[in-house]
C-alpha cells in the first residue's frame, strides 16, 4: 500500500531489480508510468483500479506480473513493453491469473524468449485489439482471452521452440473476436471449449505439432 491512492501524476522507477508489492500504487492518480529493471516484479494488484493512466511502459529482460495487477486499470490507452537489452537471451515474461482483467488495455507486445499468459490475464478486456510478441514459446492459460470481442490480432510468429512445449487451455479464447486464429508451432494441446462461442471465426490453422484437441474446442 506504499502509494495507495496516491495524487502523483507521474511515476518513473528505475533500478537494477524492482519488486512492487501488493496493492504498491492501488487506485494511484498516476497518467504516466515507466519502470525500468533488469528483473522486474509488479505484485498483485499493484495498479489496480488506477483510473487516469495514459501510458504505461515496461523495459525489463524478465519480468513477472503478478494476479490482479491492471484489474479494472483505465484508459490506459498505451501499454509499452520491451526488453531492457534487446540482446538478452534466455528471458521470461509472465502474466499471472488475471493480471489485465476488464482493464482498458488496447494494444499489446510482450517481448521475451518463453512467454506465459495466466488464467483470466485478459479476461472481459472489452478494449484489447491487438496481442503480438515475438517469443519462442507461450503457454495461454484457461479463460485468458474469454469475452475479449475486439480482440481481432493474435500474433506469435517465432513461438515454435519444442523444447519447451506450450499449450492453450480450456475456455482460452471463449466468446471472444477472432476472424483468424494461426496456432503457434510449440502448442501440443487445445484444451476443451478453447475457441468456443467464437462467432467471428472463419480460418484456424493447426500445425502438426498438436496432439490433442479438447472437446467442444471449436464448438458454435
């Protein structure tokens, strides 16, 4: 609660590692927030309820978002997110259960070698567009993209490391606005319900990569 609703309009942090613990700068006045590290930690619900942020960014080579933290953030009309050195390998960037939920988030990039999108990250995210990153490999967990209908652009063009498989779990992309969907080439599993209610859904492609389907993945 260190800044909890706090009046600060801009916000820059910058050290080596960073962990921001729970409720840090809960319903913040902030519009303006970059935080730059090597490790980066943002605790759970960290900037939830921060109703004035603009833009937001991120320069960290691994970086954690913790349960909750964006929950209900808004505008936030710019999300940025790079790698504080861009020749880093090995890096890792995580989204934990419902760390944009029904947040305001429009677009998004996640950079990172392994990418992880929890359970609920963008959950009811009745703004989001756009999920690009260029990972070798993501795991998408249950319900993380479910009722997000704007959300038109899925792209993971180099996730294709079978070393570490991923997979897309139940209910992942539920209901939500996809006309196109390409599975990324390190997926093995499509869990049940994973693209179901999808009504703006024409062409999936499944690479061979995948070894189980669920039930009712595709259904309606």
């Amino acid at each position: 609660n260190a800044f909890f609703y706090n009046s600060a309009t801009s916000i820059l942090i910058k050290w080596k590692s960073i962990k921001l613990q729970e409720d840090s700068f809960f319903a913040c006045n902030a519009e303006t927030i970059v935080i730059e590290a090597e490790d980066l930690v943002i605790g759970k619900e960290a900037f939830s309820c921060c109703s004035n942020i603009e833009s937001f960014t991120i320069k960290a080579n691994n970086t954690t978002i913790g349960k909750y933290a964006f929950m209900y953030a808004e505008p936030m009309k710019s999300f940025s997110w790079e790698l504080a050195d861009k020749d880093a390998v090995g890096t890792k960037s995580v989204l934990e259960e419902g760390a944009f939920f029904a947040s305001g988030i429009v677009d998004i990039s996640i950079p990172g070698d392994e990418v992880v999108v929890g359970k609920d990250a963008f959950s009811c995210c009745s703004y989001i567009k756009s999920f690009s990153s260029d990972c070798k490999t993501i795991s998408i967990g249950n319900s993380a993209f479910m009722y997000a209908d704007k959300l038109k652009t899925f792209s993971v063009p180099y996730a294709n490391s079978v070393e570490i498989p991923g997979k897309i779990d139940t209910y992942a992309f539920f209901a939500c606005g996809l006309e196109s969907f390409v599975v990324p080439g390190c997926i093995t599993k499509i869990g049940d319900d994973a693209f179901s209610c999808c009504s703006s859904l024409k062409s999936v492609v499944v690479p061979s990569t995948v070894s189980s389907i669920g039930s009712g993945a595709f259904s309606l």
